[in-house]
C-alpha cells in the first residue's frame, strides 16, 4: 500500500468510523506500582458510554489538512504536524483527533500543544477517564498540579468504585510535576476527602517520601496499614524507609508481617532482600526457599537464591539454580548463561567459563563475555590466544576501545605493564582526549611509576569529563597512598565523593587520606563504612591498618582474614599482611 493510501486510511478511520469505541479503563495499579506489584484486584469498572463522536463530512479541505499534518510528521516536520493537528482537534471536536494530536504534540516535545490537545479531548468527552488522565499528566509536567486537583476529584466522584485504584496511580500522574512539594500538598487534600481509605493514606506516604518528608511518610504509612492490616504493600513500604537508617528493624517489620501473612510472597521476597543486605545471609537463603517451596517454578524466587549463593562461594547451589532457570525457560537466558560462565570462572573451571560465555549471543551481555573469554583463555597460559581472539571480535568502534582496555588488562596482569602502557598510548595518539583510554593508562602509569604521565592523563580527564568522579579520587588516592601532596589529595577525594557519595571506593579513599594526615579516629569511620558496604581486598587491608595502628588488633586481624577469604590474590592486602602480620 503507497503511503498515501495508508494516509488517507488514517483519515478514515479518525472520521468515519461508525459506532461507539470503548472508553480505557482504569489502569490496575499491578500495573504501575512504585513499591512492588500490587495485590489489589480493581472492581468491574460500569459500562462505558458511548464515545461523542460529532457527525462530521470529510471535506476536500479536510482531507488536506490531515494529509499535510500526516506527511509533516513523516518528513522530519512533527512540530508542523503537531499545530495542524490540534486546529484540526479543536476545528472538528472530535476525540480522536484531540487523541492524536496528543500523541504528535508529545513526539514533537510540544508540550503547550499537547495541553491544548487533550483540553479539548477533555471538553468533548468529558466523562472520558483516558481523557482526564492525560489531562492530569500535562497540566502536572507544566507546573499546573493546582488545576489538575480538580479534574483528579473528578475523576474520582466519576468512578467512585474505583477510587481506591486512582489513588495507587497518583503516583504516576504526578510523576511529572518538578515540585514534589506542592504534588504532596495535593495528594493530602485529595486524601483528606477518604480519610478511612487505606490507599489514601498510602498515596499520601509515597508522595511524601518523593517530597524528603521521611516523617509524614512513615505516618501515613503506618496508618495505611492500621487500616488494612494484612496489606503487604504498606508493610514493604514501611522497610525500605526503615532500611536506609535502622536494616534490622525494616526486617523486624516484614518478619512481624509475615508472621500473620506468610503466603504475602512480594514481602517475603523484600524480606529476603533485606537480610540479604545486611549480610544476614543463611536467614536470606531461608527465605528465598519458602518462596521456592510455596511455587517451584518462580523465577525471581530462584534467580535471587542462585545469584546469593554466588555471593557467598557456593557454587553448586548456585549452578543449580542458574541451570533450574533455563529449564523453565527465563525471560533473559542470556544473562543466566553468562552468570553460568561467571560461577565456572569462580571455580576455575576456564573452559566450562568458555563454553558458557560463546552461548551469549544478544544483547548487552555479548561484549563482556567476549571479554571473560579472552580472560579464561589467558588464565589458561595462553596470553597471545587471548589477545588475538580479542582483536578477532567484529566491534563498533566505541566496543573496539573497551576491547582495547580488556586488552591492556590481561598484559597488566600479567606483569607486562610497559607493553600495556604502550598499547594504551598508541591508541591515545588516534583519540588523545578518550576518556576510557587515558584513565586506564593513567592507572598503567602508575604501576611503571611514571607518575608525571599518570597525573598528565588524570587532570586531561578531568578538564573532559568534569563529572567523572574517579578521575578526581584516582588522582587522590595516589598522592594519598604515596604520602604526598595529602591537602590537595584530600579536596580531590571530597570533589569525587560530592560526584558519587556511596560509591564506597571513594569512600575508602577518604579513610585513607585521613589515615595519612593523623586523623585515624576520621579513618577509621569512613574505612568502617566502606567495608561494611563493599567487603573488598583493598578497602580490608586500608581498614585493618587502621585498626592495628589504633590498637584495636584482634579486629584487625579478623578484618584481614575476611577480607583474605575474599581477595586471597589482592596486591594491597598481601603487603599489608607483610608488614604488619607477617
């Protein structure tokens, strides 16, 4: 069919459809739930009215201006269509052209067009609640919240059975209002009208937390709850704000919950998460199986126990588990098939870890895997295979460099740091200001104590990634570990630090930097805050330092061996086990 026909059955079927379509309804909050899948079943919504469809002829002028906007949207023009399909809307007063010019003035980033649109959608099917809602959404994104109030009451006067499930969804149609503020103040007098109702209360506790009201929302929450007690969407909500300041009594809460609702399976699966968390382990594992056992075939249920297992080095439940997935057949086989090949890297098992990484096909899991081969090869004392297959790998140009840096990586690790630099630097002269090229040299640089050149590529970096936070802690950290420079080394750490504030890398880096200026009771907070979040060779061997040089030597000792389990080859610990733990 010729791109006319098509335009001018388009224009058909916005004219001159007969009969009456039916109106959307009311979107289950299972379907956009901001804490977890909801459990609520919406009530049968009442039968829709027939559509207001004006009897209008498809005139010769008509019939231009549709083409017009039509191909408009199809030569690069959406703007141009987007005004001639509201005049259009508001010339024919017919809702599904007041629909598509919606639609058209949201590709074309006209937002004043598509409110204009969806007005007069409003006007001429006033009961519509599809029409209410896109409404609601726009005058939201255009700092209108106050006049949506009263379409959102509307609404809701409208569909009274089914108020309950708007509520659940304010949280969506006020997602665009950049002023959580004012889209809480809303919601409050909103909810203020069903004061008994649960879902109120818990909309009032979402947009509170959006807001940075932790108080009000835990409030609300905690009403919710009061109210429908065997809700485990209040319950769950209630955790994750606990989680952040107070892990165990977030999962005191749901362990209460789950006490007197133990088939609540998404808050046993938060619950789980939790322990996980707070490195409860063996009681996450636990968890996890009741789930298991309650349903053999979930997946998520059984993804989660297996990547835990990973976690904590046990291989074979892990495999098993991974293995499980693909017999039922997972929606993403290939990031199972390349946790597979992670598992078998862990067991040094290089070409079981082979085997499973060529499965990889699709997706953005193909690239790492090429990668993880090339590594299991070069484990295998094939350092060369390694490097040509690397090469071998059909790349875009942006994947070619990450191959490159894959590259340097197996020659650093395999000591030949003078042959990474110069293939780094070969490929800078092409590309002098790649970000990723000149980090990784700078790293290279530092092993070759060249560093002039790795001071060089680090504040090149930083004037072309201002906002790339490890280029300022990189650069700190080394004038932190060599004891120089420590003022400046420390202002370098706090710029990362304000960039990316719980990346516990950079947060150890901060201990380490108050270590060498004297401060070890400063050190050995924020070295304590970083291993509790990222248990890491490095950071452990930073952390039991401090805590040898504080006196504390048991808990020294205890960190070490930890951090050993985790790290046996870590260059960092292995000195530091030298010197102080020989």
């Amino acid at each position: 069919m010729s791109p006319i026909c098509r335009l001018v059955c388009l224009v058909a079927a916005l004219l001159l459809a007969a009969g009456s379509a039916k109106a959307q309804q009311i979107p289950d909050p299972e379907d956009d739930d901001e804490v977890a899948p909801a459990a609520e079943s919406a009530p049968a919504a009442p039968k829709p009215a027939p559509r207001n469809l004006p009897r209008q002829d498809l005139t010769a002028s008509l019939l231009y201006e549709f083409l017009l906007a039509e191909i408009a949207a199809q030569r690069g023009s959406p703007a141009q269509a987007a005004q001639t399909y509201v005049d259009l809307a508001k010339k024919t007063r017919d809702p599904r052209v007041a629909q598509r010019a919606v639609q058209v003035a949201n590709f074309a980033r006209t937002p004043h067009l598509a409110l204009q649109a969806a007005q007069v959608w409003h006007q001429v099917e006033p009961d519509s609640a599809q029409a209410m809602q896109t409404l609601v959404q726009l005058l939201v994104s255009q700092k209108r919240a106050d006049e949506a109030e009263a379409i959102i009451a509307r609404l809701m006067g409208a569909n009274p059975a089914l108020t309950p499930n708007l509520f659940m969804q304010l949280g969506r149609l006020l997602s665009g209002n950049p002023n959580p503020a004012a889209s809480l103040r809303l919601v409050q007098r909103l909810a203020a009208r069903h004061p008994k109702l649960a879902q109120a209360r818990f909309a009032v506790a979402q947009a509170a937390a959006t807001a940075g009201e932790d108080n009000t929302a835990m409030a609300e929450v905690r009403a919710a709850a009061a109210l429908r007690p065997d809700w485990e969407l209040p319950a769950i909500f209630e955790a994750q704000l606990l989680q952040p300041r107070a892990p165990a009594e977030a999962a005191r809460r749901l362990a209460d919950f789950l006490e007197k609702n133990p088939a609540a399976r998404e808050a046993r699966m938060t619950y789980a998460r939790v322990l996980a968390s707070d490195k409860r382990m063996p009681e996450a594992r636990a968890e996890f199986e009741k789930i298991i056992a309650r349903n053999p075939e979930d997946t998520d249920a059984i993804n989660a126990l297996g990547l835990l297992a990973l976690q904590v080095k046990d291989y074979p439940v892990a495999e098993s588990n991974m293995k499980r997935l693909l017999e039922l057949g997972h929606r993403d086989p290939d990031s199972v098939r390349y946790t597979l090949g992670q598992i078998a890297e862990e067991r040094k098992d290089w070409p079981g870890a082979m085997q499973w990484y060529k499965t990889v096909q699709r997706g953005e899991l193909v690239m790492p895997a090429r990668m993880r081969t090339a590594n299991a090869i070069a484990r295998q004392g094939r350092l060369e295979e390694a490097r040509s297959f690397l090469r071998s790998v059909h790349a875009d140009p942006e994947q070619k460099v990450q191959l490159l840096i894959a590259e340097s990586q197996l020659l650093r690790e395999a000591q030949q740091h003078r042959e990474s630099f110069d293939l780094l630097g070969d490929a800078l002269k092409l590309t002098p200001d790649q970000p990723d090229l000149l980090y990784d040299q700078a790293l290279t640089a530092e092993k070759l104590e060249r560093y002039d050149v790795m001071e060089g590529n680090l504040l090149r970096l930083i004037r072309v990634k201002p906002e790339l936070a490890h280029a300022y802690n990189a650069l700190g950290y080394s004038f932190a570990d060599r004891n120089v420079r420590l003022p400046e080394a420390k202002k370098l750490i706090e710029k990362a630090l304000e960039l990316a504030p719980e990346d516990y890398y950079i947060i150890d880096s901060m201990g380490w930097v108050l270590y060498r200026m004297g401060d070890l009771k400063g050190a050995a907070e924020q070295l304590r805050r970083a291993w509790n979040g990222r248990p890491d060779g490095e950071i452990g061997a930073h952390y039991g330092e401090v805590l040898w040089v504080l006196g504390e030597r048991q808990e020294a000792r205890r960190i070490w061996q930890e951090a050993h389990k985790l790290a046996p080859e870590n260059e960092t610990l292995l000195k530091t086990l030298k010197r102080f733990a020989p």
